[in-house]
C-alpha cells in the first residue's frame, strides 16, 4: 500500500500547535468537550449545536462544583 499520501501528525509545526491549544485549555473547557463529544456522537440527540454547547458546559460547571466538594 502506498501511504506517502498521508500526512504524518508527528511534524513538528502540528505539535506545536497542540502545545499552544493545551496551552489555553482550562479543566472546565475539557470537561465542556468531553461532554460534547458524548452528546455528538448520540444521532439521537436533536438539538442544535449552540444548545448542546451550553448544555455541555452546564455539565462541565456541575462537575466543577462536585470537585469542591
């Protein structure tokens, strides 16, 4: 198979804008994404990309608060 077509993700240019991404992530962003990710990969879930948004971020707040605990 011939994969000299394919992109490696290993180049340094693509790691550094990793780091920079990382970089400006807070703990309430990860879990708002990884709330999204769960609510996007349900094709039942009907709503539109601004209301999973803020639900996902209710959920980050809510873990959040349990943390404080």
């Amino acid at each position: 198979m011939n994969t000299t077509h394919i992109k490696e993700p290993t180049e340094k240019k693509e790691k550094l804008t990793a780091t920079r991404l990382l970089d400006d992530l807070d703990l309430r962003d990860y879990f708002a994404a990884k709330a999204m990710q769960g609510a996007m990969a349900n094709p039942e879930v009907k709503e539109t990309a601004g209301a999973r948004s803020e639900w996902a971020y209710e959920i980050a707040d809510a873990m959040l608060k349990e943390r404080e605990k």
